[in-house]
C-alpha cells in the first residue's frame, strides 16, 4: 500500500462550484540505471480522464486565505507545482474584479528548474 500523497486544490470553489482543479507534475526519474521509473501518485493523476471516479480526502488550511483586505498589495512567490494554491487565489481574485470590485496590486514570482 502506498501512503497519502498532498496536493494542493488548484481552484477557487466559487469559480468552479462541485469541481476541484489540482496541478500535477509528472514525475519521471532514474536511480542511476537505464530503467526509467514514474512517480505512483502523480503518474496516476495525470493518466485520470473525464468521468473517472477517485477516493480522496480534503484537508482545509485556515491560515491560507485571501487577504481581508482586498485593496492591500499582493505578492505571490511560488515554484513549480507550489502555483497550485495561488492559481486558486488569482481565480478568486479574477471572480472578486468581474464584479466591480477595486483590488490592490498584485505580483507574482515563478520559479522551475526546467523549461517543461
């Protein structure tokens, strides 16, 4: 059996209602040899299609949150998959300008050792 993996939820749940968005990077790698090996849980998730059904469990962080104040400047910073949680924060921040509402300014810092 293989432990508990952690992804971070990839969306705003007032954008996109019942889904749940994740980013996933697939992890392909060799311990030294010519065989090439996947990691298990994000080479499950990026091979899952429309319609099929997984188990998992949501664990809430109440210190992660938009700020309460909206007009206060912003400044994501984030690596690679760590974009998850503030993809969900810029969707919200999206959601909260498409209704008139004023927003501070924000920034935003990305980092990844490749290319891909």
């Amino acid at each position: 059996m293989n432990h508990p993996r952690s992804y971070s939820i990839a969306s705003c749940k007032t954008c996109v209602g019942p889904e749940i968005d994740l980013v996933v990077g697939s992890f392909i790698f060799s311990r030294g040899g010519s065989k090439i090996e996947v990691g298990v849980c994000s080479n499950f998730l990026t091979n899952v299609t429309f319609g099929d059904e997984i188990t998992f469990k949501i664990e809430s962080n109440p210190s992660f949150h938009y700020p309460l104040d909206p007009i206060a400047p912003l400044i994501f910073i984030c690596t690679g998959t760590g974009f998850a949680p503030i993809r969900g924060l810029l969707q919200q921040r999206s959601y909260f300008r498409s209704r008139g509402e004023k927003m501070g300014t924000a920034y935003l810092v990305f980092g990844s050792r490749s290319k891909k």
